[in-house]
C-alpha cells in the first residue's frame, strides 16, 4: 500500500521499516553491548535503550557505548523517554511516552535528522497529534498481551490499518510480539515491530533477528505481487 504522504522533511533520507529492538532493562553493560551487538549483526537498524532502573551516571554511559556500537553497524540509537540524554549523547533521536514530555518541544529541541517517536497506546487521535507535533514515528500497543507491561490495554489490529491508511508517518507495533504473532501486524499495516522479550531472551539473538527481517521481506514481497 502506498503511504498517502512523505515522511517530515526532518526526516528525509531515513526510512523507518523493519525490526525496532527494544533493550531490556537491568542488563549488566557488557552483557547489553553483546546482545545488542548481535540484534544488529541480524539486521536490526533501529535499537532504542530503555532502562528504568540504572543511575543517570550509569544510563548516560551505556547510551554512549550504545550509540558507538550502533554508529559502527550503521544502525541509529533512540533513547526512551529522556530527551536530555539523547541530545546529550547525541543519539539518533528520542522516544516518549504519554506522560515524557511535550512532543512539540523535543521537536524544536532535537537537530533535523533526529527522529522523535511517540507512544499512543491504542488512541488513535493522539496519533494525529503527535503527528501534528512532529513525530516521525507512532507506537501503538499493546499489540498483543506483553510481560513487559501485563496491564497495558490493547490495541486492535484494525487501529494499525487505519494509521498506516491514514497518517502520514511510519506505524510502529509494540507489545508481546513473537515471531510466529507477527505477521498479522505487518499485514495490518505495521512498518516496524518493537521487541523485547521475544529478541533477547532467544537463545541466538542474532538468528531470532535475522527472522523478524525475513518477516519484512516476504510481507513486501507479497505486497508486490
């Protein structure tokens, strides 16, 4: 299906399609840098740190190790819910959530090319806000039910089709996706799949995110026919 428009000019040059992993939290930094290191020999291309449980001193240093690492792959880092830190390390951009900032404000406070990403949970209009506000990207979930946020509502595959239909900005899916679950979200209409659990707790990491890009290639494969 063809997107009904562009993506923001701030954007430009950076498509956002594919496999979005998610770090798990309370990871020693070893042990993270090696599993991350492994979700991009895989493929992946967008990694966003998430830890709410590490010391500012301690988050600023994984951000910046991340942000090498990631450099060094050709894949782009999104800190999560902490603008200060992203702009400090001079991430690739910035994810926030309902209750994270104004999303209108960390677009004039981020550089062009710098991607801002937006939770919507399973509400569409805030969507559309965000989109208004600058937002390169929405997430909207919990797509299926998630152990990372068990009470997390979620949100029907029919919302995924009407974004992807309607807003002009890549639509991301979040919450309890597998392997095996995928599929139906990227035939609604999700352009990137936010994983945690299902990635990094496989037991080959970079073989779980080879799979999740096989994924992408045969639904645009289809899509093509």
């Amino acid at each position: 299906m063809m997107r009904p428009a562009s993506m923001p000019d701030h954007a430009a040059g950076l498509p956002l399609r594919g496999l979005y992993a998610i770090t798990p939290d309370a990871v020693k930094p070893a042990i993270l840098l090696a599993q991350v290191e492994a979700v991009l020999l895989g493929g992946a291309t967008l990694v966003q740190y998430r830890d709410k449980s590490g010391s500012p001193a301690q988050r600023a240093e994984a951000a910046r190790a991340l942000c090498a690492l990631c450099r060094r792959h050709g894949a782009r880092l999104i800190i999560n819910d902490d603008l200060a830190l992203a702009l400090a390390v001079d991430a690739d951009g910035v994810h926030l959530g309902g209750s994270d900032g104004d999303l209108a404000a960390a677009r004039q406070a981020l550089q062009p090319g710098q991607l801002l990403g937006a939770s919507c949970y399973a509400d569409f209009d805030r969507a559309r806000a965000a989109v208004a506000a600058g937002a390169d990207y929405v997430a909207f979930g919990a797509a299926y039910p998630s152990l990372t946020k068990p009470q997390a509502g979620q949100a029907p595959r029919a919302l995924f089709a009407k974004a992807h239909a309607e807003l002009p900005v890549p639509v991301c899916a979040i919450g309890g996706i597998t392997v095996d679950n995928a599929p139906l979200l990227l035939t609604a209409g999700a352009d990137l799949l936010a994983v945690i659990t299902d990635l990094f707790e496989a037991p080959d990491i970079a073989g779980r995110a080879v799979a999740y890009q096989r994924l992408f290639k045969e639904n645009q494969a289809h899509d093509l026919s």
